[in-house]
C-alpha cells in the first residue's frame, strides 16, 4: 500500500498544470502558472497535448473570465482524453464561460426592403456534440 501511494504521489507531481486566462493570459507565454496563463482555449489544449505523449494534463480556465472560441475547438478521443479540464481563481467567481460567439462591434439595423421577411433560428447544442 505505501509504495502504491509513492506511486500517485509521483504521477501528480509530474503532471503537467496549464492555466488560460483570457484577461491577461497570452499565448506566448509558458501557460505553467497563474501568472504566465495563456490567452486561448487553443493554446493550451495544444501544449496539453504535446505533454500528454508522455502523461496526461490538466487544463485550468480562470473562474469569472468568458473565453471566446474565434474559431471551432476540436477535441477528439485520441489526443485529448487524458486531459482534465478544471478551473482557478477565487471559488466566490463565476464559473468560466465558454463562449463560441463574440462581440460585434459598431453595426447597425439595415432598414428592412420592402416585402422582405426576417427569419429568426436558434442553434441548441447537447450532450452528445463533440466540438465546443
């Protein structure tokens, strides 16, 4: 039982942590630590795979931030199933919000031609989508 335990203790001293923080993060900096977090989801879970070669990683999303997808996070069972997904920050923040839409700036309501109709549609995603 003791050397068991030597064993896990081993295995989570060496896994590696990233943090994401789309406030101050960037995705040129090394992503160990809160102070060094990348910016983007992308970044880390890229560094997240390169590190899982060789044992599997954990990803921390700042609590209270929303981090926006620009384009499609493809994960897939292959390279990303030995990574944990969590968070950090203060527990009294939000949770983190994953956000596949962003801001749109400075736009304006067109006029509506004559005869023209609006069509409205809402896009519902559930438990069985595999991109985020």
């Amino acid at each position: 039982m003791i050397a068991l335990s030597a064993v896990l203790a081993i295995a989570l001293v060496d896994r590696p942590t990233y943090y994401v923080s789309p406030t101050s993060g960037s995705d040129a900096a090394a992503g160990t630590s809160a102070s060094t977090a990348f910016a983007t989801l992308h970044r880390a879970r890229d560094a997240a795979r390169t590190a899982a070669a060789a044992t599997r990683a954990t990803v921390l999303l700042q609590r209270g931030a929303v981090h926006e997808l620009r384009s499609t996070l493809l994960l897939n069972t292959r390279a990303d199933s030995g990574t944990d997904w969590s968070m950090y920050g203060d527990a009294a923040a939000a949770l983190p919000i994953v956000s596949g839409g962003f801001l749109i700036e400075n736009w304006t309501v067109a006029p509506r031609p004559t005869g023209a109709v609006r069509h409205f549609f809402s896009l519902f995603m559930t438990e069985n989508t595999s991109q985020i």
